[in-house]
C-alpha cells in the first residue's frame, strides 16, 4: 500500500528521485498522467487500468467516458526508472501540475499524487480547513445508498 507523503527536488535536467519506499510497490514502469487539483498521477505500468476505475463497464459512447479517458489516458506517458532511480517528468506534465523545484509525492493507497510543493501547500491549507465538511458529506451520501 501507498501511503505517506515525501519530499524531493526537481534537477537541472528535470529529474526527481523516485522516494524508495514507492519504488518497492509500484516498480520501475510507471505510468504518469494530469490529475486532479494540479496534481499529476502516478501508477505502476502493470496496473494503469486503475485510472479508468468508474468507466469500466460504461459505453464509450458516453461524452463523459470519453472524456475522462482522454483526460487520463490520453495525456498519460509511460517512464522508467533510471539506474539511480530517477524519472524524467515530460514537459507538458511539468507545465500542467506547475511543477519548479520542490515537489512533494503522496502515497494514496493505489497510486501517488505528485505536487508542486508550493501548490501542494495552497491546496492542503485549504483542505484542511474544509475536511469535517467533506467527511459529514461523504457520510450522508453513503447513509442514503
């Protein structure tokens, strides 16, 4: 399981070390796409088909199927680990997450999120103060299934 969050640094040629407690569970082929709230996603190459996780099953005749696989897939590179376990971030990621120097990795279960320290402080201030609203919303959701 991935869990925890750790820091890193951006190198002049666009590298960052791969934390080594991630490396263990998702490997040396990892999938990189656009995430959600300017985060990127990372995943184990064998397991990208979590990222269509809620459009399996759903006809790609949906607008909206198709636009989360876009979204995902269709903005998504394959990377490798290099001898000191580094991955290379492509370019137009970089520019989508906003991502400079200092970045930070985040272990969510199944996948890691990768952030741009600064955003990554913006968004978890934010988060924080907003969670009792969020938590008391997903448990009225789940009361009315």
């Amino acid at each position: 399981m991935l869990i925890g969050q750790i820091s890193a640094r951006v190198d002049e040629k666009f590298r960052v070390a791969f934390p080594k407690q991630f490396r263990e569970t998702i490997g040396k082929k990892i999938v990189v796409t656009q995430g959600f709230e300017g985060s990127l996603i990372l995943v184990a190459e064998s397991n990208w088909k979590a990222l269509l996780e809620g459009t399996e099953g759903k006809t790609f005749i949906d607008g909206g199927v198709r636009d989360l696989q876009r979204y995902l897939l269709g903005c998504a590179s394959s990377v490798e680990l290099d001898e000191k376990g580094r991955i290379l971030l492509p370019q137009y990621l970089r520019m989508f997450a906003q991502i400079e120097t200092d970045v930070i990795f985040l272990g969510i279960s199944r996948y890691i999120e990768l952030w741009d320290r600064k955003r990554w402080d913006v968004y978890h201030t934010g988060l924080t103060k907003r969670i009792e609203s969020v938590t008391e919303k997903l448990s009225r959701n789940n009361g009315n299934e």
